[in-house]
C-alpha cells in the first residue's frame, strides 16, 4: 500500500477541489494501491468531504481524514503561539499541518509521500514510492534544482545555516515517519526558531530546511518540477512529472493555450466539483 498525504485549510469551500484535482491525477496515473490521507480542520465542509470519497470510490482506492482540530488543538495553539504572523499570513496555520504528519497517521505507517494540493500527479506514484531513503528522513527536490538563487531567496542560506545545494521545496516529500516521530522536540525547536525569526520569508519549509537540510535524499526535479520554469524554458513534455503551480507567477488559468493549464483542466473537469457553479464562474471571467 502507497500513502500519500494532503493537509490543508480551506477557509472558502473552494480549496478543495485542487487538493481533489490532485488525487484525481494521482489515481488516474497508478495501477497501485493507494491510501490518501487528508489532514485538515473544520473548515473543510461535508460536502467537499463527499466529493473526496467519490473520487476515491471511483478508481477503488481509499481516503481518510484527519480532523486536526479535534486530533491535536493543543499542538496547532501552540505552533501559533511560537509562530504568531502565521494568524494574518496568506499561507495560514495549515501550511504547518504537514509538520503533523508522523504524529497523526497510525504508527504501523512507516513511511509516507507528501505533496501540496497545487500539483498534477501526471506519473506513477509507484515511482516516487520505490525511493529509498537509506536512513535520511527525507526524500526532496533542492530549489537550485528548480532555477532559484538560494543565497538571493532564502536566508537560511544568505547567513549560511543551509547551503545552497541542501536547500529544499517541501511541495512533495518522501518522508521516513519512523525516524520523524523521534524528531518531534526538534520540529518544535525549529518552529519556535522562525518564529524567533519572522525575516524568514517561508513557515515550515524554514522549518524542516532549519531540522533538516543534511539529513535528505535529493530527488530528481522532475518529482517536483516548478510549473513557471517549464513556461519559461517552453518545456512542454509533461509526462512523468510532478508539476507543481508554485506561486502566483504560475497558477492555473484559463488561457488553454498553455500547456500545463489545458493539462490541469483535463484532469479537473473529471472530478466532481466541475459543476454547473463552478462552469458559470468561469463563463463569467471569460
């Protein structure tokens, strides 16, 4: 059995359905057995939570949720109290979430792959499973990787606590969970550290690179392959890719000229929030 881990707050009810579109791909793409597990809190509704199960239903695979309000609210009131800017930070408190991970899914997983819901699995996560950590804890693409300056865009690395080449997008992780749970004091040491430290521009990602930048396997980029770039160096071969729609410089739209948004479409209007609402917002921002 595959795990395969989503976290995320969805404030507006309309969150969901990338997180959905993401699972979709991910099943459509693998002839494995897959559990998705959903890390979130009361704000995501029943309705989206139904649609989940539908998906799941659809290609016999499982999903399950977490209810991180009610599982560990001690745990999320502390992480805001060492981290207070995340209240009214875009990003919110669910970009911790993923620090839960180990603490929440039962102890007989060991090992799990996590990925942003910003993403189209557009592989076989069977791929990504087979990564073998070899006592790091975890598997990860550097941002270098991806085209960025990390002396220029971290801080961690302008003042020299992780190099260059070590520096790591948690978009998608393969995570050792057994090695995780014994790290939980050091976690919480690096929260209470970028809190410490508001400069840094990144909640958990600071986090885990602060942790654990020389405990990784560095993937290859194409696990998780920064949507932007690929415009830019009009790398239209998608296949066997991780794309990620990183940042508001490469989020989906609806210009279907665009390769990686035609390919983000086709995998949402299988799901079903392509509904009749969801077609006439489109209508109208066309």
């Amino acid at each position: 059995m595959i795990h395969v881990c989503f976290c995320f707050r969805d404030e507006t009810g309309r969150y969901s359905k990338f997180a959905g579109t993401a699972m979709l791909s991910l099943f459509e793409n693998t002839n494995s057995k897959v559990t998705v597990h959903i890390l979130h809190d009361k704000t995501l509704t029943a309705e989206n939570r139904d649609k989940f199960f539908y998906i799941a239903g659809h290609y016999g695979q499982l999903v399950k949720f977490y209810n991180l309000d009610e599982l560990c609210p001690d745990k999320i009131a502390e992480i805001i109290k060492l981290v207070p800017d995340v209240v009214k930070a875009k990003a919110t408190v669910g970009a911790f979430y993923k620090l839960l991970i180990p603490q929440v899914l039962p102890k007989e997983i060991y090992k799990a792959i996590f990925i942003d819901p910003d993403t189209i699995i557009n592989l076989d996560i069977n791929e990504l499973w087979q990564t073998e950590l070899a006592g790091k804890i975890l598997g990860v693409v550097p941002e270098i990787d991806n085209g960025a300056n990390p002396n220029k865009s971290f801080l961690l690395c302008s003042e020299g606590r992780v190099k260059p080449n070590d520096y790591f997008n948690t978009g998608v992780m393969v995570m050792d969970l057994n090695i995780l749970r014994d790290k939980e004091k050091i976690i919480m040491h690096g929260v209470k550290f970028r809190g410490e430290n508001p400069k840094q521009k990144f909640f958990e990602q600071t986090v885990l690179n602060y942790c654990f930048s020389k405990r990784t396997i560095k993937l290859r980029v194409r696990f998780n392959l920064f949507v932007k770039n690929a415009r830019k160096y009009k790398n239209l071969d998608f296949s066997g890719k991780i794309l990620h729609y990183v940042d508001g410089s490469s989020r989906m739209g609806l210009d279907m000229n665009d390769f990686s948004n035609r390919l983000w479409m086709n995998y949402f209007i299988k799901t079903p929030w392509f509904n009749v609402e969801t077609f006439g917002r489109l209508y109208t921002s066309l």
